[in-house]
C-alpha cells in the first residue's frame, strides 16, 4: 500500500488545489498557534496574578499569627493579674461603689441578705476580684435606709390608685401597708408586677380600729395626694376610713378585692357544710395513716388555719386525684400497693366523688374570675364580659349544681359593685393579690426571722418593688442616713418582739439583777 506519493502526478487533483489545499492548512495552523499563544499569555497573566495573591494572602496570615501570638502573650499576663471592677464612685462617706451597693440590693431582693453577700464571694473568688465583699449587715442597713428614702419621695400623680392590706406575723402586732401607682400606667393584659408600683406607706401597730387607719390614710394622702381608687379587702376598718379622704368635693372610689370576696362566697357555700366539714376531717386523720408509709405519694397537702378559704384549691385536686387512682387498680402510682392498703387508707374519698366535683366546679369559676380582674382589671362593662366568660366556661355542667351557680351569681355581682364607681372610660383595679406577692418577697428577706415578729427591716419593705441602679442608690443613700433610719423604726416600732424576748432571756441570766 502506497502511503506516500512522490509525484505530483500521481496525485488526483492538480497542481492548484493542491496548493490552495497547502495554503489554507498553513493558515487554519497559524490561527491556532495565534490562539494558543494568545491562552499561554492570559495564563501567564492569571499565574501571576495568583502567586501576587498567594503572596499577598501568605503576608497576612503571618500578620494574623503574629497578632495571634501578641494576644496569646496579653492573655497570659492578663490572666496573672486580677480582675478589676469597674470606676464606681462611692457615695458620700461610703466605702463601697454606688454601682456594687445597687448589685447588692437587686441580688439580695432575690435571694437574702446572708446569701446575697456569699454569692458576690463566690463570684470575686472565681475573677480572682481583690476587693472587699460587703458582708449581709452592711446590705441590711442599706436595703433599710433606700425603702425609707423611697417611701419618702413625694408622687401627687393624678388619679392614684392605692391597694391597700394588713399583714401580721407572731404577736399582735399588724402591718398596714399602702401600694400606689397613677391609673395611667395600668398595664394592659397582664397582671401587676411590683416594679410597676410605688410603697406609700408601711404602718405597724397593735391595734387598727377604724380611727387609727384614718389617721395613716390622712396622712399618707398629706404626703402623696388623694387618690381617686382605693383597693381593699372587704375589712370595714380598711374600707370606711378612705371614705372620708376628700379632694375637691369627691371621695375615693372602695373596689373590694375579689380574692377576699370569693373566698368569703366559698365559706359562705361550701364551708357550712356537712359534707365538707366531714371530709376536713378524714382529710386530717388521713394526712397522720399515710405520710410515712407506701402511700405517702398520696399524702393530702397540708391545711393552712389562716386564708383557708383562699387555698382550698389543690386540697380539691387532691381529692379528684384520689379517687381516678381508686379507680384504675392498673395506675403506675399504686404499683407496690395492695388493692385492700388503698382501699383501707384512701377508699372514703370516693364517697366524695360528686361533692369534690361541685367543688372543683366553684374553685374553676373563682380561678377563671381572678385570671380576668388581675389581666384586665376593673371598668365599666367589666362585669358583663366576667359574666359571658363564667358562662362559656360552665357552659356543660350538670344545671342542678346549686354550688356553682351560687358562686357564679355572687362572683358577677361583686363585679358589678366594683365597677358601679367608675366612669365611662376609667379603668381601675380589683385585686390585692400583688400586696401578697410583696409580703411572700418580704418573708424571704427575713428567712428564719419571719415567724419572729417584725422588726426593724420593716424599714426595707419599699425597696422591695424598686430596681437599683448607682444615681438611684445615691441619691437615696444621701437622703436618708444611718440615724434617720434608726429614727424611723423607734418612732414606727417602738420595742420589738425580738428585743422583748432578748431582754426576758438577759433578765434571767442575770437572776433579775
């Protein structure tokens, strides 16, 4: 086979096609090379332009390391130094910050004085901190001396509302107690909170007729105006006094609290009879046969002699809880009990079966009634809203429950009194539920000392709703001094029960010397 000829003879096309063939390949291979040559520059340019980069990149990655080891190196020295606290300027004749005293106050409010002081240690030892953490009496005495300051500062807003309460501990001695805020600052759909209202007045005394709230009323409106509402359970010695307070020829409005007016209702309904006084009883006898056994998971909770008509609730509860338990033999929570241990011991609450359903009936009605007065409060038009809600939520109970239908009649009433004080457009407030939430906070302040009577951390009450910052806690610091706080709790205390029962232990050591 013939590859190559050697002729141009021997090939088939002339001699011209042959060389326009040659010449037109020629150009086809010089375009290619012009191209390729052309893509071997743009890379050319493209590597460099990379390695720049790469170079550029490398540069700065040695910079982030070499920042990286700086850092690392400050670290280290850092880290052998202590931390230190941040410019805090003492107030006048005080060692501490006015910023670390306002740490104090809000910690403390939460957790206690003692703990408050321990915690802060725990923290600087942590930071390694080289400071000095005031100790829970120096907390005490500025806690006592800010709640005077802040009782103190005058308001005289427009349409005040006042809540007021007593509150007692062991002894006779009552506390009567004043919140404040300006109806304009009702929340809306919420409960109160205490940081949305002011202490007025905190008031201790052994006896509290009607005359001697007159006089703490007359002259607390002297300090902070009169108010247009005054909250109050339904304790004529607290209601009639605001009644005589005046401002241009008006009184203020009494709203009862409604956590008091249901449970006097309930009292009233369920308390008289029979069959309640009788499972009270049983309640009683069975707490003492189970607390310490195989059953002590079903144990009723405990009965508190004070408000009983308030917490009855969970006692309720318990009791339908019971009786679901008598009724699955199968339940997880009697695994380990014989069927004749839980008949024993818990079978007679059974017998209370439809009763306990009555009751829990009255305890709905009263929960969905205080949801409603602590989120909306009171207004014209309230009661008609309360009464549609107390229907929807009755809506498939049995009609020939008396007990509830009684409660849902007095609940809707009591709303209509409420709100019969007010005009078109005020809007008001009907429950002292937050003055609770003030004693509950107060208490743990005391911590073992509130089944002691009160004594001078009285003085601490108002600063209890208050959130401290450093110009708050100076201010109140330079207001009010240690004296003036001494001042205050002879003048508002007088001798405590603690310092009587000091003195009757010191009596006796000394053999009545």
């Amino acid at each position: 086979m013939t590859v190559f000829r050697k002729r141009v003879s021997d090939f088939k096309s002339n001699l011209y096609e042959i060389a326009r063939s040659v010449l037109r390949s020629r150009d086809t291979l010089r375009q290619k090379a012009k191209q390729l040559q052309e893509a071997n520059e743009r890379l050319q340019r493209e590597n460099q332009d990379l390695e720049r980069r790469l170079k550029a990149a490398q540069e700065r990655a040695e910079q982030q390391a070499q920042l990286c080891r700086s850092y690392q190196k400050e670290n280290q020295e850092l880290w052998g130094k202590p931390v230190r606290l941040p410019a805090d300027l003492p107030p006048r004749n005080h060692t501490y910050g006015a910023g670390l005293i306002a740490l104090c106050l809000n910690l403390a409010q939460r957790i206690g004085f003692r703990p408050a002081s321990a915690a802060l240690q725990i923290v600087f030892d942590y930071l390694r901190i080289e400071a000095k953490v005031p100790d829970h009496d120096s907390i005490r005495i500025w806690m006592q001396r800010v709640g005077i300051a802040e009782m103190n500062k005058p308001c005289h807003e427009e349409d005040m509302i006042w809540i007021s309460d007593h509150s007692s501990q062991l002894g006779n001695e009552k506390v009567l107690t004043i919140l404040g805020m300006s109806a304009n600052d009702l929340p809306e759909d919420r409960a109160l909170e205490l940081a949305d209202l002011r202490v007025l007045t905190v008031a201790s005394g052994t006896k509290w007729k009607k005359d001697d709230v007159a006089q703490v009323y007359t002259q607390t409106a002297e300090r902070q105006g009169v108010p247009r509402d005054v909250v109050c359970d339904g304790a004529s010695e607290l209601r009639d006094p605001a009644r005589d307070l005046e401002k241009d020829g008006k009184t203020p409005n009494v709203i009862g609290d409604m956590k008091h007016r249901a449970a006097n209702l309930l009292e009233k309904i369920v308390g008289k009879n029979e069959r309640f006084m009788e499972f009270q009883k049983q309640v009683g006898l069975t707490r003492n046969r189970v607390q310490q056994t195989e059953l002590s998971h079903f144990a009723p909770p405990p009965l508190k002699a004070k408000s009983r008509f308030m917490n009855l609730g969970r006692l309720w509860r318990w009791g339908t809880m019971v009786c679901a338990h008598l009724d699955h033999p199968q339940s997880k929570a009697r695994q380990g009990i014989t069927a004749e241990r839980m008949t024993e011991k818990l079978g007679w609450v059974s017998e209370f079966e439809e009763d306990l359903a009555s009751w829990n009936r009255c305890q709905q009605l009263i929960n969905a009634t205080l949801k409603f007065v602590n989120e909306e409060g009171v207004y014209r038009g309230a009661a008609k809203r309360l009464k549609a809600l107390l229907a929807k939520t009755a809506r498939e109970w049995p009609s020939r429950c008396e007990a509830s239908r009684a409660m849902r009649k007095g609940l809707i009433e009591h709303a209509v009194q409420s709100e019969s004080g007010l005009k078109k457009g005020e809007r008001g407030w009907g429950s002292t539920e937050i003055l609770e939430s003030l004693y509950a906070r107060y208490k743990r302040l005391e911590d073992q000392h509130s089944k002691g009577g009160f004594t001078g951390l009285l003085a601490a009450l108002p600063a209890l709703t208050v959130h401290w910052t450093a110009d708050r806690v100076r201010e109140a610091l330079q207001s009010v001094s240690v004296q003036d706080m001494n001042d205050w709790v002879t003048a508002n205390l007088g001798q405590t029960l603690s310092s009587r029962r000091a003195k009757a232990y010191q009596e006796v050591a000394s053999g009545f010397g």
